[in-house]
C-alpha cells in the first residue's frame, strides 16, 4: 500500500498525508477548542442578565440551525416545515409536565424519537417532489401544525396555550438563574454540532451530500435515495425537537403563534445556516451568532423609532449576504484564506 | 469461467407507440468486452437503463449471475455489483475528486480511513491522484469522464457498463483512456460499453452488437460487424462503401 505514496510523490501530486481527510483525533480537538471558544462568551457575560438572555437564544438558535442543516444542508431538501418538530418538542414535553409532573429531563428523549418518526411519516411522501416543490409541502406541513394546535386544546391548550408554573430546580429543567439555562442551551449546541462532526465523516454524512448533489449518480453508487433521506431527517427533526423542548422550559409558556411562528421559527433555521455558511459544520452556529445578538440590538435600539425598521435592516442584510456571500460566512472565509495561502506561495 | 454474467432476455422498452427497445437479448460472460454500436436514437442509453434499473422493461427479462434483478432498484444492482458511467457525466461537482470517489467506496467499506485509502488507490488508478483535492466541477471535461469511472471503480464492480465515456475526448485522451479500461480489463473485469467512436470499438471490444431502431440487428467481432452491410447500411443509409465507413471511424 506504500506504492499509493510512492507514485503521488513521485507525480508531485498528493500523498495519503494530504488526503485533506483529517484524523478523527485531529477532528476531535477542533471540536473541543471550538465548543470552547463557543463557551466563552458565556463565561465573560455571566453577570450580565440581559446578555446572558440573548446568549442562552443564540445557542438554542445555532443548535436548531445547526439540527436544520444536517437534512437542509448537506441533505439539500430545504425544508421550511421543522417548525412541526420544534413544536412537538415543545408542546409534549410541556403537556406532560403540566399533565403528568413527568420530568423533561425523562420525555425529551421519547417526545424527540416521536418527532423523528413522524418526521419520517409525512416526509416519505415528499420527499418525491424535488427542490422548491418539496420546501413548499413542508411550509404547508407548518401551517397544517398550526391549526392542529390551535383546535386540540386538550392537548395544546387551544390559543391560550400552555404555562408553565416556576417550579425552580435541576430535576423540573427550571432554573432560577439565567446562566443556568445558558448552560443548558450551550449543551444542545454542543450535542447537535457534535452529532454533525461525526455525521461528516460517516457514510450517513457523505450519502447525505451525494443526494444533494445527484440524485441519479448517488443511486448509481449504491446508495438508496429514499432511504437515506428519510434518516437524514429523522435525525434531524429528532434534534430539532429537543431544542424545541428547551424552549419550551426556557420561556414557560407556549402558544401556536409563537411556536409555528414562520419567520421567527420553520424559516429562522434556514436563514441562519444560510448566511453562516449552508452545508457546513459551523455555518449555522455563526449565522446565528451574528444574527441572534444583532436581531436583539436592532430591536432594542429602532423599536421606539420607526416601527419595522430593524426587520428592514435586517432583510436588506440577508440581500447583501445573498448577493455577496453565496456560499455564508464560512465560505467568504474559506476564500479569503485560499486567496491569502495562494498570494503566500506566488510570493515565495 | 464460461457462465453467463449477464444474461438479458426479451427486453423491451415501449413509450406509448414507440419501441424504443424491441425485444434484445444479449448474453455476457465474464471477462468480455461488449461494444453496443449504433445511430443517435437506436436505444442503446435506454437499454442501458434497463439493465442498472434506472427504466423498468415493458417486457423481458435481466440476470445477473443467474439471478432474476427485474424488479431490482438501481442501488440494489449496484451493490450486486454493476458499476456504470452516464452519457452525460454526473460528477458531484461541489465535493472534490478525493470526496466524489469515496462516495463510490462507501458502497463496500465502513471505516472512513479505509474508504479514503480505497479512494486514494482508485484515483491513482485513473490518473487522478494530484487532482484528488480539486472540485469536481473544476475538473476537465477528459477528467470528469476519469472521475466518473473511478467513482464506478470503486464500487468494486464485476461489470462496468459504460456510455460514450470517450465523448468529447481529443485522440491522445482516447489513447489513454483506451489503455486504462483495458489495464483494468485485465484484472479481471467485464465490460458493456455503449461507443460512437468505431476506432474505440475496435481497439478495445472481442464482440460488437449492433442495435438499430431499438433492434438488435447484428453480433459479432469486431471486424465482422464494422464490414457487415447492414451495419453500414444502418449506420448512412443504402448506397455507401465500407471503405467510407472506415474513413470516417480514422
């Protein structure tokens, strides 16, 4: 196998070393640095209860994102319905904590696998159509959950919805602190781009990008189309899910407008992947990074002003990320240090 | 050694009124090369479809190893061990040539580090190895083609079936490309190639069949076929020689 080696040296061409496939340890310590630096403003923010607010949203929003972009992303079915998900996470663990005094620490697991089965339910059909035809279906899917909440009452509470009573402590999922939920909230981004980093270097991960690539090449290759769809968002809605059941426990109180909210939810989680960088592993934690906190601040400075002037500044900014970062802010990265690594070379 | 490794029987492909395959049936021993020749709009991509499963038959009948594979999906064939290239090349062009391959690889093998290893061998197969890190749709057209075969090869098919993997190639790339398919021939592999190019055909294909109108309408080596009448006549209508068939195939 060292003849491999041999003849790409000899070609000047590239050695299993350069493969550009990193080692599963070196993957594993760019995982850590990165939850670590992640970590960090948490850490320099935790006296500072109205940042503390924004920084507990901004991970479950790049948790969520990131959840979306596992079948939205490297899957490329560009889904607008994980509101449907979100909103399972979040009404079951809520009904059967109020109902039940069942710990969410015990439901989110069930109430996720449930979100993943029935994700796999109404997406078999679906996932027949192709590009804007299938986001259009998951978009209906949304408004479908939304009316399905707003009349079962029994169990959603109708449009009064559910609250929540504060009943502090570890073992209900309510903190009396809001670093606490913070924590909890950087835990689930942790998990969901942990869960992506092994995915990218699993045969899941790799299928997954052959079917977004072509669906015709990727069965040729062996690959079941349908079939690796379907776990695609499975696992997907499944995590998504848990994020919606953070959520749930975060505000204590939930109702059909706030969680089938489009803009706010089912379109929010592509729009972050979209401008972090679609398809990648940080994308989505970066969109939200930078979005999330500059939402809030918009909102906090322009309200009083003009009414919908921060949603105009901030639908100009998604344009300009359109026209100009195609590829997300992890893509205008990439190029900007291929550009540099190429001037470093010519200069030598 | 002898045994039949594709075996179709029958088969044929109607849309609506047309018959676009009529009735073909072709046997495959291992080890083979088979040529299927023809006009633009013979049948031969569509026959094609029909053995990977890409179309269903209106009619007949394809084994593989002896095995009835009819109602078979594409993957399922796939892993049974048919590898096939597309007429027009399919390559994944955000993932780069190393990636593009590894997809083929994953068919057989887990391990990430093994499937890359795999991949690696498979590039330096072909040619590619010093492109292993560029984006598929940066590649050469001669290279997409390269690409596409590595991607097949690294199923670790038993038989590939090619479509027109010399189109659009200059000559000193058919050269190449014509020593590599029959490097690989002689490590055992079978081939079903679909070419236009007569001097490929003859170069490289033990048996020709020739399909005109979705019917099979001539078998036989190579020389046989290319100075067979009908094929000629098949091929630029009646009233031309041989001899101009084998200018235009120089």
């Amino acid at each position: 196998m060292n003849k491999t080696d041999n003849t790409g040296d000899a070609v000047g061409g590239l050695s299993r070393a350069d493969s550009g496939i990193e080692s599963g340890q070196r993957a594993f310590v760019k995982y850590v640095l990165g939850m670590a630096a992640l970590l960090l403003p948490l850490a320099l923010l935790v006296d500072d209860a109205h940042w503390l607010n924004i920084i507990a949203f901004t991970y479950l929003m790049g948790g969520l994102a990131a959840a979306w972009n596992i079948i939205g992303g490297f899957g490329g079915q560009f889904s607008l319905g994980h509101g449907v998900f979100f909103g399972i996470g979040a009404y079951g663990a809520a009904r059967l904590y109020v109902a039940y005094d069942l710990s969410p620490w015990l439901t989110v697991l069930p109430v996720a696998a449930f979100a993943a089965a029935l994700a796999m339910l109404i997406s078999w059909p679906t996932f027949r159509l192709r590009g804007p035809f299938f986001a259009i279906a998951t978009l209906a899917f949304n408004e479908v959950a939304f009316v399905i909440a707003h009349n079962l009452t029994s169990v959603t509470g109708g449009p009064r919805g559910i609250m929540i009573p504060f009943k502090a402590g570890l073992e209900n999922m309510i903190f009396r602190e809001r670093w606490q939920y913070a924590l909890l909230m950087f835990g689930f981004a942790a998990l969901v781009i942990g869960i992506t980093v092994i995915l990218r270097r699993s045969r899941l991960g790799y299928y997954l990008l052959a079917v977004r690539e072509d669906e015709d090449a990727a069965r040729a290759s062996g690959i079941d189309v349908l079939g690796v769809k379907l776990r695609g968002m499975a696992l997907s809605a499944g995590l998504t899910a848990i994020g919606g059941t953070l959520f749930a426990m975060y505000l204590r109180f939930i109702d059909p407008p706030t969680i089938f909210n489009l803009q706010e939810v089912g379109v929010k989680f592509a729009l972050l992947s979209l401008i972090g960088g679609i398809g990648t592993i940080a994308g989505p934690l970066l969109g939200a990074a930078l979005i999330i906190p500059f939402e809030n601040f918009l909102r906090a400075e322009l309200a009083n002003a003009i009414p919908g002037l921060s949603l105009a500044i901030l639908g100009l900014l998604m344009v300009l990320a359109a026209l100009f970062m195609k590829r997300g802010v992890v893509g205008a990265i990439e190029d900007l240090v291929a550009r540099l690594r190429r001037k470093a070379r010519g200069g030598k | 050694m002898n045994h039949p490794l594709l075996d179709v029987t029958g088969a044929s492909k109607h849309f609506l009124g047309l018959k676009a395959v009529d009735e073909v049936s072709l046997v495959v021993t291992k080890g083979e090369i088979v040529s299927i020749i023809g006009p633009n709009g013979a049948g031969k991509t569509t026959f094609f479809n029909l053995l990977t499963g890409q179309l269903a038959p209106t009619a007949g009948e394809v084994r593989l190893r002896g095995a009835q594979i009819n109602r078979l999906a594409p993957h399922e064939r796939a892993r049974l061990g048919m590898g096939r290239t597309f007429q027009i090349s399919k390559p994944l062009i955000a993932l780069n040539a190393l990636e593009n391959v590894m997809i083929g690889a994953f068919m057989r093998h887990r391990k990430l580090s093994v499937v890359r290893d795999k991949a690696m061998a498979v590039l330096e197969r072909v040619g590619l190895l010093q492109h292993a890190r560029r984006r598929a749709g940066d590649l050469t057209l001669s290279e997409r083609r390269r690409l596409e075969v590595a991607r097949a090869l690294a199923l670790e098919p038993e038989i590939l079936l090619l479509d027109e993997v010399m189109a659009g190639l200059n000559q000193s790339e058919v050269g190449q490309a014509i020593d590599l398919l029959k490097g690989l021939h002689a490590t055992g592999l079978t081939f079903l190639i679909i070419e236009h190019n007569l001097k490929v055909v003859r170069a490289f294909s033990e048996r020709v069949v020739v399909l005109d109108r979705g019917r099979l309408i001539a078998e036989g080596s190579a020389e046989q076929i290319l100075n067979s009448p009908e094929v000629v006549k098949a091929y630029l209508g009646d009233g031309h020689k041989i001899a101009e068939l084998k200018g235009a195939s120089a």
